[in-house]
C-alpha cells in the first residue's frame, strides 16, 4: 500500500496444497480468512490437496486439479466461523468502499503500516504483525499456530474498542487480547 498498489491481495490458504482434513491446516485456514477478511481483496484461492487426476472426454489425461476449495469444504466448525467473516466482510463493503476511493483520490493505504497512522507514537514504528485497515480498525492477525491469545499495541492519543467484548482501553499501551480459534483480535478506534 505505502507502494500505491492498494488492490493487494494473498490467496488464502495458500495456493498449492494444504490437505483440507489436516487440522493444522483448517486451523491455519481459519487464521488466513480473518486476516483475508481485512486486505483490500478478499478470496479464498489454490489447488488443495490431494490432488486428482482428470481425463478428457475421450480418456486422455489432462493437468491434475485440487481438491475442494469451498468455505464448506473444511468442516462444520470450520464453515461457520468462515461464514462469519463473510458476512463479516460484507457488512463492511461500504467501509471499504470508502476505503478503495481514498486509495484512487489520494494514495492512501487500504492495510496501513501502524506508523503511517500514528506517526508520533515511537512504537509504532517497530510493529510488523499488526496494521490499520483504513483510519478505523485495528487488526491484529494470529499468525502462530495453536495460539489462543496475543499481545496487541494500541497506538497513543485515543481509545480503542475490543470489537468482540466491548470493553475499551486508553491508548498507548499493549493489552493482552483474547482470541480462540474463532477470534481475530480487532479494535476500533474512539
């Protein structure tokens, strides 16, 4: 984004393999879709494994695809929390909206490094695993896994918001945020 290439994206799941019974991967799955949910672009996208073998109508082999990719494919537990953030993410499609049309007039960021935000605030400046998505919301991925909680920086000169508990924080401070499997820690700003 600090680059102008606000339409960035990843595939979620990574695009070759990723055995979709393997639990490490649903829970590496789960982790990617919160994260996805908060990029400019969001698409669940690869070739799971295992692979199968395809023929042409008539029998000849053809490039082997994946196995099934589809936010159902993973599970019921798995599918209801990405669920969630679909319909999460639609919610905030006139947020991001926003978002997209601040990138095209002015070159802002849609994922925006903590210290593009808050440039005066010095620990901003060492944060790699956190970001705003846009002015509002601070996202604050889990990226290790088995993971069920995490250290969150939240930047000096305002309050912050636990999206999911309510409960609300001064800034300027690293709180300790609660987040099982189906929690990506997210705090709004004031």
């Amino acid at each position: 984004g600090l680059v102008g290439i606000p339409w960035w994206t990843t595939d979620i799941g990574g695009f070759h393999g990723g055995d979709g019974e393997d639990p490490a991967f649903r829970e590496l799955l789960v982790r990617w879709f919160q994260y996805g949910t908060f990029c400019p672009v969001m698409r669940l996208h690869g070739d799971r494994s295992p692979e199968r073998e395809v023929t042409r109508q008539g029998g000849e082999p053809s490039c082997p695809t994946g196995s099934d990719n589809e936010v159902w494919s993973f599970g019921a537990d798995v599918y209801e929390v990405l669920a969630h953030y679909l319909r999460l993410r639609e919610t905030l499609r006139p947020y991001v909206r926003e978002l997209m049309k601040q990138a095209h007039e002015d070159g802002s960021p849609v994922m925006r490094a903590m210290f593009y935000s808050f440039p005066d605030d010095a620990a901003c400046w060492d944060l790699n695993d956190q970001y705003m998505f846009g002015d509002d919301i601070l996202v604050a991925p889990v990226v290790e896994l088995g993971a069920r909680e995490r250290d969150v920086y939240l930047p000096a000169g305002c309050s912050w918001t636990n999206v999911h508990d309510g409960s609300v924080h001064p800034g300027g401070q690293t709180v300790r945020a609660a987040a099982p499997l189906e929690v990506i820690p997210l705090f709004t700003r004031d």
